[in-house]
C-alpha cells in the first residue's frame, strides 16, 4: 500500500489504484465524481468522512457499487477500540463483514484532558463544534458535579 497522502482540493491527483485516499468531507463528492470512471463492481467503497451518508456518496458513483461508511474511536489508534459500520444499499453482510484493520482515526491518543479532547476531534469538524457549544453552557462542571453527588449518595447507601 502506498503511503496515504490527503487530497484538500478536488483536482486529478488521484490516480487509478485500489489504496486508500483521504479527502476532507467538504469535496467526497468531487473526488468521488473525479474517480467515478476508474470503480468497478469488484472494489468496495469504505468512508469515513464526517457527516457524509452512504446514499451522497453512492449518488456518485456508478450503480451498484457497494459502499459502507465506517466510524472508528480513538481507541482504533492503539488497537483497542471498535469501529461502527454502517452499508449503503448496494453493500450486503460480506461487506460489512470486510477486514476494516486499516481503517484508522488517525489521531494518535495524548495525555491529559485537552490532548484526549483534541485526540477525537478536528479542529473544523462536527465534534468539536457541539463540545464547544457543551463547554459554553458548562456542561463540564456539572457533569463533574453530577458524578460527585452520585458517588456521595452511593457511600450513603453503602455501596
């Protein structure tokens, strides 16, 4: 497998091959549209592009190709976490079934609160805008405050 190199901005950089390629949510479909003559039946679209549901992806392509989209946790990074898998309409459960060891956040996990924070986030994405959104309202403290009244009630009640 060649070394994956992201594609920012829909241009013909990417060439008829079977590796992966990363492209930002924002132009799957151009990219998609770019590389729609070079798929065939045989190959298997796996994305995990934020927010970009199967049917977008499978409206550009050629029918019938089969594509899943897959949401891996930072815990893929060190090979201890899972990855959600959800089939488009053309995939069936041998695709959903597919070795997805490779499929990676990309992230690598930190220490300490900002690096986890910043480990299953992109600096533009979905997450991190709703976490800011949470943090503003200061969700934190009383989610903190909510684990210590329960750990409190359950010494009381002798647990």
């Amino acid at each position: 497998m060649s070394k994956l190199e992201p594609i920012t901005q829909p241009q013909s950089r990417v060439r008829h091959h079977s590796d992966p390629i990363a492209v930002k949510p924002q132009i799957v479909q151009e990219v998609l549209r770019e590389i729609r003559g070079q798929v065939t039946l045989n190959q298997l679209i796996v994305s995990v592009a934020a927010s970009v549901p199967t049917s977008v992806i499978e409206s550009c392509l050629p029918e019938d190709i089969p594509v899943i989209r897959a949401t891996p946790n930072t815990p893929c990074s060190v090979g201890g976490g899972m990855t959600a898998v959800c089939k488009g309409k053309c995939a069936d459960a041998a695709h959903v079934g597919h070795d997805l060891s490779d499929v990676r956040s990309g992230r690598a996990n930190g220490c300490g609160q900002e690096k986890y924070k910043d480990a299953v986030t992109t600096p533009a994405g979905c997450t991190i805008d709703g976490i800011m959104e949470l943090e503003e309202g200061k969700l934190r403290v009383t989610l903190i405050k909510a684990v210590v009244r329960a750990t409190q009630r359950a010494k009381e009640l002798g647990f």
